[in-house]
C-alpha cells in the first residue's frame, strides 16, 4: 500500500503554483533524503519568492529526529527573519 502512494505522488505536481506563495518559507531538506533530494528542496526554495534553503548533512529523511536541535535553531531563526 505504501508504494501505492509513490506511484500517486508522481501524478500530483504542483510546482507550477509555487510562485503563489507570498510568506517567508523555510525549506528543510536532509542531505542524504532519498524521496525529496537537496535537488528538489533547491527547485523549491528557488521557485518560492521568499524562500530559505537548510540543509542538514547528518540527516535523510527525517531532520526534526536527526538533527532536531539544529533544525529548532533554524526554524527560531527563520522566524525571527519574518519579524
């Protein structure tokens, strides 16, 4: 069932709407993720207008259990950016 849900993720893009977003963004992206790679986190930060890329070198898929200090220190300071 799991993989049912891949196969539906490939038919779901949405990049073309991205330049909608009008608020700070933060994109987090582990550097060694499998599923949505540096490649794509890049692809959307630079399609988002206001958007900042972390990258999280110790972490795949999961930054908020692999590096969640770092990643909590991140999004404080994205915050603090957006006033």
């Amino acid at each position: 069932m799991e993989f049912l849900a891949f196969e539906i993720l490939k038919e779901y893009d949405v990049r073309h709407q991205l330049q909608i977003i009008k608020i700070p963004t933060l994109v987090a992206c582990g550097e060694q993720d499998i599923i949505l790679s540096l490649k794509l986190s890049r692809e959307l930060s630079d399609n988002i207008l206001d958007a900042t890329l972390e990258t999280f070198s110790a972490s795949a898929d999961f930054p908020y259990v692999e590096q969640n200090t770092l990643l909590l220190d991140k999004i404080h300071e994205s915050l603090e950016r957006a006033g």
